[in-house]
C-alpha cells in the first residue's frame, strides 16, 4: 500500500515564522536589559518549544523563564502574522498532493492556540484534518506518542504515513513511529543534522515532495 498521509512540522516546514519568532524573542530580551538576538541565532534555538527557546535565549531561573514565557507568549500572539507567510511553492505543492488524494495533519512544538490559529488563518485553502502543538501534560516531539495518535485519529498506519520536517527533532518523531522520514532543507535546520537523526529523504524545494510521494 503506498503512502497516503502526511504530518507536517509547522515552523521551518510549512510556514516562515523566524522574523517573527525572533522579533518576539528580542522582545522578550529587551524587557529583561539583554541585547537582542539576530535572525540567524534564534534560527539555532527554535524547534523545542518557546519555553525551550527562551531559556536558551535569556538564561535564568525557572521563575523568571516563566515570566519570559509569559511576555513572548502575549507578544507573540499580537505580531505573529506581521511576517510570517508559507514557504515559497508550498501552496501550489499541497495543491498537488491533495490532487493526488493525499490527506494532511500537522504536529509542532509550537504552542497549541498558535499553532491551530496559524494553520487556521493561513492554510485554510487545505483540509489538516488533525492539527496539534504543545499541550500541557503531552509530551514534546521527539516523543512519537502524538504522532501515533493521529495515525489512529485519521485511521492510517504509520508506515504508510510521512513525516515532513525540517529538525533532528521531526526526523527522530518519524524513526520513533515507524513512517517514513522527510526532511527539508529550507527551514530551520542544515541537512546533516537531517541525515544524522534518520532522514529517509532529503529535500530541497517544496516540489521535490511530489518525487518521493507514490
């Protein structure tokens, strides 16, 4: 049977969220009397979540990544789509896979209500029929856990499901699963660190999705 569902990482992957993801960031340093942070940096320290993000960005106690988490969390909401748009060819690409009567889900770390909202706002022409981000409780990718649970919720087993991402975190997610592992290299992420965590393919352009898909 060949594969028939993708689960798509969001930021790096679908979406260019860094300018914004950044702009929060240096937000969040500036309140704190720390210097900001270029684009490039923050590129380095996304992909594990914001609270992640924000103690490797500003240091501190667990009190005070907390406060961090807080104002990023509430700037964040406010600018997010200030920049933040999907990759070039990544609409007419899921035009194509849709066409081929390919079904889609997306799983992040990012926060859940940005996460759904996003997707929401920006990918509407395309039906996610499960859409997750970090959950209080639900453990973070690399942990496969949610990942099978869309499998289940879409009815799809995983070694007929691909996993697209641009992080050693989305291809050691995939491995974990049992699907079959893409990785982008137009995200967040350089492609040995792709191939170091297990990619099974390797990507350059949204296009080249269609050549590993059957």
């Amino acid at each position: 049977m060949p594969h028939h569902a993708l689960i798509f990482d969001l930021d790096g992957t679908l979406l260019d969220t860094l300018q914004d993801l950044t702009n929060a960031t240096n937000h969040v340093l500036a309140s704190m009397g720390h210097d900001p942070i270029p684009a490039a940096t923050c590129r380095q320290m996304i992909g594990n979540g914001a609270r992640v993000l924000l103690s490797r960005a500003a240091g501190g106690d667990e009190k005070e990544v907390e406060m961090a988490l807080e104002k990023f969390l509430a700037y964040y909401h406010d600018h997010k789509y200030d920049h933040t748009a999907p990759f070039p060819d990544i609409p007419n690409t899921l035009d194509a896979l849709t066409t081929r009567g390919h079904r889609f889900a997306v799983l992040s770390n990012k926060p859940h209500q940005a996460t759904t909202d996003m997707v929401a706002h920006l990918l509407s022409n395309w039906k996610f029929e499960q859409v997750f981000g970090q959950r209080n409780g639900v453990p973070l990718k690399p942990d496969p856990a949610v990942a099978l649970d869309i499998c289940k919720r879409m009815n799809v087993p995983p070694k007929h499901t691909v996993f697209v991402g641009d992080s050693g975190e989305d291809m050691a997610t995939a491995k974990a699963a049992g699907m079959f592992a893409v990785g982008v290299t137009w995200g967040l992420r350089d492609e040995p660190q792709l191939r170091d965590h297990g990619a099974d393919a390797i990507i350059h352009e949204p296009a080249q999705l269609l050549d590993v898909m059957p």
